[in-house]
C-alpha cells in the first residue's frame, strides 16, 4: 500500500517512525511539511529524512510542496498530520479536497475539516468510492469510531459523554489532588508540556467542544457545528468549587455531552461522583456511549502523544488496505 503524508510535526513524525519501524506493508512515496516536499515512487527512506527534519527543520525539497505532493505523488492514501484550524479548516480541508477528487482514500487526525465539513467531505467520498477515516480526531489512541461502528454495530445510541481534553484533565487531577490554584496547576501543565503558551483553545472547551461536534455528526448526521455546543471552560473554577465537591466524595471533570432526543450539546465542568468511570487522572481521555441493547460502554485510553495518535492513524490505514486497496 502506497501512501503520502502530509504534515511533519509531532504526530506526523510519529507515523513516520511507526511506519519505518514496523513491517506493515505500506511504503510512503510522497510527504510534506510546510516548507518542503520529497516524492519518490520507489519508497521514500524515512530514518534519513526524519534525520534530516530534526536537523534543517525541512523533510526535502523545498520547491515541492504539499500540493505537489498530493497531485503528483503516486499513492492510494493520503496521511493529513497537519495542525487544526477550528474556524477554516485550511489548510487541511483543501489538501483533503484535492486528494479525494484524486480518487485516493483519506486518513486524518486533523479536527478541523471533519467538524467544519463533515457532510461535504462525506458525500465526495461516497461520489468518488474512497474512505474518509479520521480515528485519531477524538480520544487519540481510543478506537472510539471503530467500536461505533462495528463493535456496537445495531445498537442505538442513544447519548455519548466524554472527558476529551488531556490539557483540562490534568489540571483539574492537580487542582483535586494537591489542592492548587487553577492558575499553578495551569503553569505546572505548561512545564509538563501538556499546555501551550495560549492555553485557550483547551481550557476554554473549545478542543472539547470540536471533538463533540464529531462525534455528534458521526452518529447521529445531524450537522450540528461548534457555535451550536453550549461551552463553559474550567479557567473560572477555584479550589472552594474543588473543596465542595470532595466533601461529597466527587471531583470535578470537564464533560463534553451529547443526547440529541433532548436536544442536548454540551461542555462545562461538572461535579461528578468518584465512582464514576469518566473520573480518569492526569492525561486520559475517557468516554461513555450510552446505548439501547449494550447499555453504557466506557472507553478509557490516552487521549494525545505522537506514538499514540499514529496508532489509531495506522488502524485506519489498516482498515483501509484490507476493504480497498487489496481488493482492487
């Protein structure tokens, strides 16, 4: 199976890693990062030009580009690593455009395009008989999609419910456990790594908030966008709030939740009891799936890291080489 990524950061140099290292039958034949481009048909050597990454911060040439790649490069799937853009989607939408017009099969981990676009990209798919795959937009190593669609294959969901920010999770573990201000518990996640410098897009639900609107469209198609979840961040909590609840025996968690026969899209702290299997520390993500036959399935992993996003990447290339690629 030929493929091309686009996107060398941490997660794409994570898939590249995987990929070279492991003997899966795949061979990458084009890959981009912003600045630079290599397409060789034969079978790009990975170690050398991840090698060469870390070192000059480009991947390859630097008059090809990502639309080079995605025109010329011959592959049957296209890897899109690159960074989310909540509010366009660019440039991810468009490279995933390019490549489904191509007739080529879609892997991503890039939440902008699904959230914003999911119908459209859906459709063009269908039109142009390839797979849209996009795992490692939710949950990252938890095989939420798969288990929807297969494992749970029949049953009615009827309610999904998630902690789906690690960044939020941790603090709020910190904020519980050792009884910090929102603010050391934040300054404590940025020296983790956890945190970026701009912390907003995860302590304000919107990373939540993104990752809700996918799976809502992905199970039920109602085509609900971002400015339709009802957010609340957790920059506001202080350790009264977290002293409260504990004298309760609860904590609380950052819930993202959808029950669409009540209309219901939300993501705001909420004080929760212990018990509770959504009460995961540090990083984990976890995420309940309330259905009809199977009752509540809880799914509880590593929700972000490199290696473990390019698992779920590598389980949707997989997927897509054994019901496509080898039957054609």
């Amino acid at each position: 199976m030929k493929v091309a990524i686009i996107g060398l950061g941490s997660v794409g140099r994570g898939v590249a890693e995987m990929i070279a290292k492991k003997d899966l039958g795949i061979r990458v034949t084009g890959l981009a990062d912003s600045k630079s481009g290599c397409i060789d048909p034969a079978g790009i050597d990975l170690f050398r030009v991840l090698e060469k990454k870390k070192k000059s911060g480009c991947c390859g040439d630097k008059n090809i580009s990502a639309l080079d790649v995605i025109r010329k490069a011959p592959y049957d799937a296209l890897i899109d690593v690159t960074p989310t853009n909540a509010m366009t989607g660019e440039p991810g939408l468009g490279y995933v455009m390019q490549a489904i017009k191509k007739k080529k099969h879609i892997v991503t981990s890039n939440k902008g395009p699904i959230a914003l676009a999911y119908k459209e990209l859906r459709a063009l798919a269908e039109k142009n008989g390839v797979a849209l795959r996009y795992e490692a937009t939710v949950g990252g190593a938890i095989p939420i999609f798969h288990t929807l669609g297969h494992g749970l294959a029949g049953n009615e969901i009827l309610a999904v419910f998630g902690v789906l920010n690690g960044t939020c999770n941790y603090i709020l573990t910190r904020m519980a456990d050792e009884g910090l201000t929102y603010e050391q518990a934040l300054l404590e996640a940025r020296e983790m790594g956890y945190a970026e410098a701009d912390p907003s897009y995860d302590v304000e639900g919107i990373d939540a908030a993104i990752k809700l609107v996918i799976l809502a469209n992905t199970i039920w198609g109602n085509g609900v966008k971002l400015d339709d979840v009802d957010r609340t961040g957790i920059n506001l909590l202080t350790p009264d709030a977290m002293r409260l609840a504990e004298e309760e025996d609860c904590t609380v968690r950052l819930i993202a939740e959808a029950i669409p026969k009540k209309g219901f899209l939300r993501v705001a702290p909420r004080i929760i009891e212990k018990s509770n299997p959504l009460v995961v520390d540090g990083t984990l993500n976890a995420i309940t799936i309330e259905t009809d036959m199977a009752k509540e399935i809880t799914l509880i992993g590593r929700g972000a890291g490199s290696i473990e996003t390019a698992s779920a990447i590598l389980g949707d290339l997989l997927f897509i080489r054994d019901r496509y690629v080898e039957r054609s």
